[in-house]
C-alpha cells in the first residue's frame, strides 16, 4: 500500500505521541512529552513569546502506511510584515519532523519520511516563502536543533536542500546531587538572590561590587508540557567578571544553585554551549556535567 500523506487529525494524537517520544528518548534519558502538551504546541508555543506572535499559519502533517502513522511533520508559516523579525519575515519553518527509522518489521519507514518532506516542501511552495528553516524544537528541554543522534531526519533534511548553515551547540546535563558544594574561595565573598531575566539569579559579590551570577530556571516542565522530565532545570546564564576568573568564583556560584535546587528537589540540570567554546565546555565538564547531544541549529 503506498504512503498517504494527509493532515494530522485528533485520533493520531497517541501514535504522533509514541513517535515524538521515540526521538526524545534518544537524545534526554527519562524524558516524555505528554498527548496535551504535543497538543498544544501543534496550536500556540507559549513560551516562545517572541517568536511565535510572528507566526501565521501552523500545519501538521502525517505519513500514514498500512493504517500506521510512521513519520509527521510540524510547519510554520511567518507574516511578511514590518512587525516581524526580518529574518522570519515571508518564512516558512518546519518546527520539526520525526519518522520511524527502517526496521525488519517495516522496512519502508524512510519511504514515508521522504514523501513527508515533499509534501512540506510543497506546502512552502502554496504559501510562498521566500525563505526556509528545518528544525527539531520539540516541546521538551534540550531537544531542538537537529540533534546528531537523528541522522535519518538530517538525511531527510539534506535530499531536501537543506544546509547545515547555523551554529552546532552542545548539550550537557549534570546531576545536581553530584555537583560540588565549594566553600567561598575570596575572603568576603557572598551572594544574593533574586529574580533574574531567564530565572533565579544568584549573584556573587566582593568588596560591594557584582564579580558574578548565575540564573537557573526551574520551569521547565510547569504545566502540561511534559509529562515525565523528573525534576530538571537549565542554567539560563553564568557570568564572571574576567578580572575574577580562574579564582574559583564560577565553581562556587554552581555550587550556591546546586544547593537551591536541591531544596527543591530538582535532579538534573542542563546547560549549553557552543562547539567552539571549548574553555566552558572544559569548564562544565570538569564541574560534573555530561554532554547529551551536538545539535545543529536551523538547517537552511
């Protein structure tokens, strides 16, 4: 039977479910997205407050073979407006494709990844972009990007014309129960705690002046939008003043939020870095974190 490629309708929900989270799995261990939150990302993405006032359209496709969902795909479409990022402008993205790789049992699951990808190509050409993006956002953390351990979806993107045009980044996770508890390593040297522009920010200071913070957000699962992510947190910013660096101040800023998300009971925390930023990869590394993924950001 040939693949049919038709819009996602409401009864596909647990299959696009089992899907999505088969390609999670691979990348954050323990980590499942619920039906609701899938569901609501297809309809709005909150928490891309920016970005997703811009969007116009959203469509969400599926490749179905022998009654089986096997591969779906979410699109987007930008306005074309001064209001609109320029880069967005007149552009069509798909937020993210999954598909079942070829098994013994199905060995023709790339098939209907590869009818999937033209008909979003051909959805692009109906709206008319000018421009295009291939991403892998799924409504989990760290998961986004097109992650090294999808390779097939990379290959999907690239028969498609797609480049590995943006940047690579990296994606760590530490445990926080093993993350160091240094005492402070500078006479004088304390913290404050308040609220920061990408969560709790806990600022070193020495002699009345800021020589570093760091922002943790404790938000990520909130809400419907995973299910099953334990209790994890990312870090959103860690800062020292240059003229204090290699003095001990960013290990023991990483130990003050250790110990808060402790209190919390939080049990993972991510944090991220690009390819060439080997000094801080070394850094978090050292400190106790793992590295998860490479991710490429916006195939073009």
């Amino acid at each position: 039977m040939p693949t049919q490629i038709r819009p996602f309708r409401r009864g596909d929900r647990d299959q696009v479910t089992a899907l999505v989270n088969a390609h999670v799995a691979a990348v954050v261990p323990g980590v499942s997205v619920s039906v609701q939150a899938l569901l609501s990302q297809l309809e709005r993405e909150a928490g891309e407050f920016i970005v997703d006032r811009w969007v116009r359209e959203r469509v969400t496709l599926v490749a179905e073979q022998r009654g089986r969902v096997v591969a779906a795909a979410h699109l987007l479409r930008y306005a074309d407006d001064d209001d609109t990022g320029e880069e967005y402008r007149n552009a069509g993205e798909i937020r993210w494709l999954v598909c079942w790789p070829d098994a013994p049992y199905w060995p023709d699951a790339s098939q209907a990844g590869q009818a999937l990808a033209v008909a979003c190509h051909a959805q692009f050409t109906r709206w008319s972009v000018t421009r295009r993006f291939a991403e892998g956002a799924l409504p989990v953390p760290g998961v986004y990007g097109v992650p090294e351990q999808w390779p097939h979806i990379r290959e999907l993107y690239e028969r498609m014309g797609f480049r590995r045009e943006g940047r690579t980044e990296i994606v760590l996770v530490a445990v926080v129960g093993d993350l160091a508890r240094p005492a402070a390593p500078l006479p004088g040297l304390g913290v404050r705690r308040t609220l920061g522009i990408n969560g709790t920010r806990f600022t070193a200071t020495l002699d009345g002046a800021d020589v570093g913070w760091i922002e943790v957000d404790t938000n990520l699962d909130s809400g419907p939008r995973v299910s099953r992510v334990g209790a994890w947190a990312d870090i959103g910013n860690l800062w020292v003043d240059p003229e204090q660096q290699r003095r001990g101040i960013g290990t023991w800023l990483l130990g003050q939020a250790a110990a808060w998300l402790d209190l919390g009971g939080a049990t993972r925390l991510l944090d991220y870095a690009d390819e060439d930023e080997d000094a801080y990869t070394k850094f978090l590394i050292a400190s106790g974190f793992t590295e998860l993924t490479r991710t490429v950001r916006q195939m073009r």
